[in-house]
C-alpha cells in the first residue's frame, strides 16, 4: 500500500504544528487503512482494560480523572495492522527528517471510552520517564454528531482553550509535555487509535496509562 500523503502536505501540517504546537488534520486515513483498524478494534474489544494514570508502579486507577478502557498495541504481535505501523514509521520519518527532533520509537493502544467516559485536563508526559514527544490522536468513530460529546479540550498558552471533535479519520498531533488537554465526557461509546512518538525507546507500553 502506498504512502498516505503527499510530502506537500506533511510539511504544511509540520509548519501548522511548529507554529501552534499542534495540528489537526480530517481524512488522515485512507479508506483501506481505516477499514483495517475499525476491523481490529471489534475485534479485541473484549480485550480492553481499564485504563489508569501514572508509569511503572505508579500507574492506579481514577475513575474521577480517567475513564477509558485500552488495548496497547504491539508491533510483533499485531501483524494485521502492517499498513497502520508503516503509517506511523512514515510519520516518525517525517518528523525527525524535517522537524529534526531525533524521535527513536513510538507506543500506541486502541482507546475505548464508553458512556460518560471522559479525561480530566493533562499533560502526556510523566514524572518518571518524559520521553513522550508528539501526541497522536486518530478517530475511529463512524458518523458522529454534535452532542454526542468526547470532544477533545486543548488549552492554550493565552488560558482559552478550543474543542476538537472526535469525527472519523480526522488525527491530531500535539507536542505531548507542551499542550494541556482533557476529554468532555462522551455521551455515546468513542473509539481512537492513540499514542506518542518517543525520542528514546520505552518498554512496553501495557505499564503505562
């Protein structure tokens, strides 16, 4: 399967993102790619965990803070997602050949946040191990309305903040210890593939929340 985008439009969302700390880019997934791990996620839905805060023997969880449910992804293991791995090795090319930030590694899981399920405002970055550089946030979620809620929070350096919605195939990448953000509580099951670009490798990615 063939790259996703044009090099013309990496760069313009690079620009987007070294001039905001983030971007938001609609139709990140081609149709195939996006068939793939919609299928995926049905499939292992009953493998979800809920999902806790912090890293290694820290990580507990908080409803009151977090309520989602993850399946972290593996590599090896997960082969029928070939075509969404090299999606995300173009991206870490993109990033380190034109943004230089030397990244050496990414983890991912599938997020499921079922109703009432929200974020309190974060940072992606932990006390123990800060080597999470670009957030990556892409949505699975088939033909979403106004109302359904689980929209995504980013706050900005000047105190406002803006709502992103969770539309299908739209992806949003942010500096991960740069750019605070929540998830409103969903008002209908919300499903993403999430994850970070690291600059130094991680173990795996199962420990953290």
């Amino acid at each position: 399967m063939k790259n996703c985008h044009t090099l013309e439009d990496w760069l313009s969302w690079m620009d987007e993102l070294s001039l905001h700390d983030y971007v938001i880019v609609d139709n990140f997934l081609d149709h195939p790619r996006l068939d793939i791990i919609q299928s995926f996620f049905k499939t292992h839905l009953e493998d979800f965990k809920k999902a806790g805060i912090g890293a290694l023997n820290d990580n507990v969880i908080r409803e009151d803070i977090r309520g989602d449910f993850t399946f972290w992804l593996d590599q090896k293991r997960d082969v029928a997602l070939d075509e969404i791995w090299s999606l995300i090795e173009e991206t870490m090319f993109i990033y380190n050949r034109y943004c230089f930030l030397g990244l050496s590694g990414y983890e991912f899981h599938l997020a499921h946040y079922p109703k009432g399920g929200h974020y309190s405002k974060h940072l992606d970055q932990f006390n123990a191990r800060n080597n999470r550089t670009i957030s990556m946030i892409i949505y699975l979620n088939k033909n979403w309305q106004k109302g359904d809620g689980g929209e995504l929070e980013i706050f900005l350096q000047d105190g406002t903040s803006f709502l992103v919605e969770p539309i299908e195939s739209r992806c949003v990448m942010f500096k991960s210890a740069e750019v605070p953000h929540a998830v409103l509580a969903s008002n209908k099951p919300r499903y993403s593939l999430t994850g970070w670009l690291l600059q130094q490798p991680s173990t795996l990615g199962q420990f953290f929340g």
